[in-house]
C-alpha cells in the first residue's frame, strides 16, 4: 500500500490501522528506512515501510497532532489525540521512545466502538464464561487479569464493568489512565504529578464504602 507524505502521512496510517482494527502502531526507525506495524488480535503485522528522509516530518506530524514537544528528542514522552474517523471520536494516546536510530512512537488506539463488549463477544468458551462469572459473583475474593499488550486486559475489563454495572452497588476504579467512561461508575485517574498514585487512590478508595474495587494499570518492574 502506497502512502503520501502530504502534511497528513501520520494521520493517514493511523485511519488504515483503524480501519484494520489494529490496537497499536508501531513507527520504528531502522538503518536505512522506518517501518509501521500495527498490532492486530496480539500480534504485530507491517503495515509498510517509508524511506528514512521522511521520518523526521512523520514523528512531528504526530506530536504537532498529540501536543508532544517536537524540540525534544532526548527523553520519553506522553501525548493525546483525538481523531474522528467514520462518524466516530477515536481517542489516541501516543509514547515516544528514544532508540539509537531515532525516536520509536507508538500510538494506543481507543475506539469506544470496538473497545465496549459484552462478555459474550470476547472468544471465551461457554465453560471458560461460566467460571469466570462465578468468580466475579462470589461475595468476596481477588481476581488478577495480566498478559502482553493486545491481549485484552482492557477489553476484558470494562465488559466485566459493564456486566457488574447496578443499582445497590458502589464501583470504584482507580486507573491509569481511564481508558473508557463507564456511566455510573466512580472513575479515578491517576494524576502522579497531583500527589494521586495508586497508593494514595487506593487509601481514599477504601473509605468510600466500595462494594466492587478495579486496579488498572500497575507495571511491575522486574
């Protein structure tokens, strides 16, 4: 597939991942050329690969679009953009890493479209279905839910969310970052520069009398 650097190569590469269904793309700087890959039900798939001499317009096309520094090269950074494609808001959250051949950015896509399922629509045997609500249904008890990114922890999450959503209950989340608004439940991000880690979420959370308690994302460094 042919792409044009027209002043919208970036936002045109994100709207083919979209239309893909992709989570994730990945523009990664190598020797000579860059490539994109975009990560699809898990696994990353090239999606093309752009000459070198058009790297630096892409990376600040994309951080121009999600507020990044464009003048800084040096250090990691965070940035957001939202995108209307199809009639729809896509929310877009961008990382910059800096590699020896340049900065890799990786951009999270967030469709409230495909993100919010049933449970029903996510794969699972009617068996596996069977245990896991059981597990969610008992008065009390701790449920982990970890794997690699693209696996769909988040996906998994918010149609527990969805299914647990009640009157009579309290749900509280503490989350970095909230991923999807859910109508009804207490949603706390976190805000580290604010003095709100989870640590701090967490203690506040238990005295607001919750009857359901969601953790997301811890990283656990090794």
């Amino acid at each position: 597939m042919e792409f044009i650097n027209n002043g919208k190569l970036a936002q045109q590469l994100v709207e083919e991942a979209i239309a893909n269904k992709a989570s994730d793309v990945h523009f990664e700087p190598l020797a000579k050329e860059v490539r994109v890959r975009m990560r699809i039900d898990g696994l990353l798939q090239e999606l093309c690969r752009l000459p070198w001499s058009s790297y630096a317009t892409l990376v600040s096309q994309l951080k121009v679009l999600s507020g990044m520094d464009i003048a800084e090269k040096r250090v990691p950074q965070d940035g957001r953009w939202q995108l209307s494609y199809a009639g729809r808001s896509i929310d877009l959250r961008l990382s910059s890493l800096p590699t020896i051949c340049g900065e890799k950015v990786v951009v999270r896509i967030l469709d409230q479209e495909q993100g919010m399922r049933r449970l029903e629509d996510l794969g699972m045997s009617r068996r596996n279905l069977q245990l896991y609500r059981g597990m969610f249904a008992a008065a009390h008890g701790l449920i982990l839910l970890t794997g690699p990114t693209g696996s769909g922890k988040t996906t998994s999450l918010y149609a527990t969310l969805r299914e647990l959503q009640q009157e009579g209950l309290n749900l509280v989340t503490v989350e970095d970052p909230v991923e999807f608004k859910l109508e009804g439940i207490n949603q706390v991000a976190v805000n580290r520069k604010a003095g709100l880690d989870f640590a701090t979420g967490l203690r506040s959370l238990v005295r607001q009398d919750p009857d359901i308690e969601l953790v997301r994302l811890i990283q656990l460094n090794a």
